[in-house]
C-alpha cells in the first residue's frame, strides 16, 4: 500500500509549550491506524498538525507524496479528507438534511460511492430527524451526522478523533459497526477513542504516544501487551 498521508519530525508548539517532540507518523492507502496514549499526550494535535490546523514548528507533512506543510487547512482537507473533531463541530443554523447536502461532493477521483440516500440508510436515525437543527440532536444523533456529513465528501482518509466519546453503549455499538462498515470499503482511517479493545480488534496498525512521542508503532498488541498496560492503563 502507498502512503497517502505522512507527518516526518514534526514540532509542535502551543506558544511556549512543546507539545509534538519529532513525531513521524503515516497512514496508508486503505490502512486503519488507531492513535492511542492518555489525555494530554498530542493525539490532537498531531491530527490537527497533520491538517494544519497548527502548523509545526518544525518537520515536513506531504499528501500523496506533495509537501502540504504550511497549507491552509481547506486546501488539504480537499485533497481527499474527511475530519470528525472532537466535540462534533454542529453548525447552529443547520438542519440535519442542510448538514448533510452541504458537505456532499465527488471524491478527489470523481467518486460517488457516498450518497444522501446512503446516508440515511446506514443511520435511519437521521433520516427521522432531517429537520432538525443539528444542535437540537441528541449526543449520539450528532456523531452520527458528524460521521455521516464526513462520509459525504467520498474522502480518501477519514479522521475520528474521540470518536464514541460520551455516547450511550447502544449509540456506542452503532458508530462501531459503521466505522467496520467504513474499513469494508477502503477508505483509510485514524481513529482516536478510549475504547483500546475494539482499536485493538479493529485497526491495522495502532500508535501510541507518550508527551508527544510515538513510543509504538505496530500491529501485534494484545491486551496483555506491557506497553499497552505501562502506557494507556489496560
């Protein structure tokens, strides 16, 4: 598989405070990646990093093989990315369906395979709530637009960040089965969530930071992995 996205030595600062300490990070065409490590240790960053959002100090983030560091946020996400953040980013004056059209457009290849219609299918639950704002959504509701309105842009690469974070265990499974779903179909994702045995069964390949260093990088952890134990609490 290619790479389609990579972050090579990157720093990262929050004015004096070095957050990312030369992270090298990449996700391949396809490839599943849960990022791992406790609060505080620059798993967000290091996506917002990798979209520039902020921008390292230092290091180098290319897409396809294009150097992208530097560039506006906009200009990356159109190259193939869908971004779910934390906290789900609803629009106040949106409603579910204007959530959803807004968003849709062919991947970067001319691709369709995401439709309104396959939306609503695959989250019924929005497909009953298509007037609603979508700050009137329940939490699991919202994730479920957040994801779905990501999904419209046919992306290459889909980032989750806390992705089941909150949710009730039902709403849980759900956003689950529809990220399996996701991987059927290829597109490549990073996933953040708290839920290290569903990453642990589900991703290709897991990374886990440590006060913004990858101190793993790999596809054979267990739950009984010491490092896993050390570093997260399993």
């Amino acid at each position: 598989m290619t790479t389609f996205i990579a972050g090579t030595g990157l720093h990262t600062f929050y004015g004096s405070s070095h957050i990312l300490h030369g992270i090298d990070f990449a996700v391949r065409r396809g490839e599943t990646v849960a990022l791992m490590g406790r609060n505080g240790m620059g798993k967000s960053t290091l996506l917002k990093s990798l979209l520039g959002i902020v921008n390292p100090r230092q290091g180098k983030v290319t897409l396809n093989g294009t150097d992208v560091t530097g560039a506006d946020t906009h200009a990356i996400i159109r190259r193939g990315i869908a971004y779910v953040p934390e906290g789900r980013g609803m629009f106040h004056n949106l409603t579910v369906r204007e959530h959803l059209m807004m968003s849709a457009r062919p991947g970067i290849d001319g691709r369709r395979d995401w439709t309104y219609e396959r939306i609503l299918e695959t989250f019924p639950r929005l497909a009953e709530r298509l007037g609603s704002l979508g700050t009137h959504l329940s939490g699991g509701e919202q994730q479920m637009l957040a994801v779905g309105r990501a999904l419209m842009t046919n992306p290459d690469l889909l980032i989750l960040d806390e992705a089941t974070e909150g949710l009730a265990p039902l709403i849980r499974r759900e956003i689950w089965h529809v990220i399996r779903s996701i991987k059927e179909t290829g597109i490549a994702s990073i996933i953040v969530d708290k839920n290290v045995n569903v990453l642990l069964g589900l991703a290709d390949r897991h990374v886990i930071l440590v006060k913004g260093e990858v101190v793993y990088d790999g596809s054979d952890l267990t739950p009984e992995s010491e490092i896993l134990k050390r570093h997260i609490g399993v």
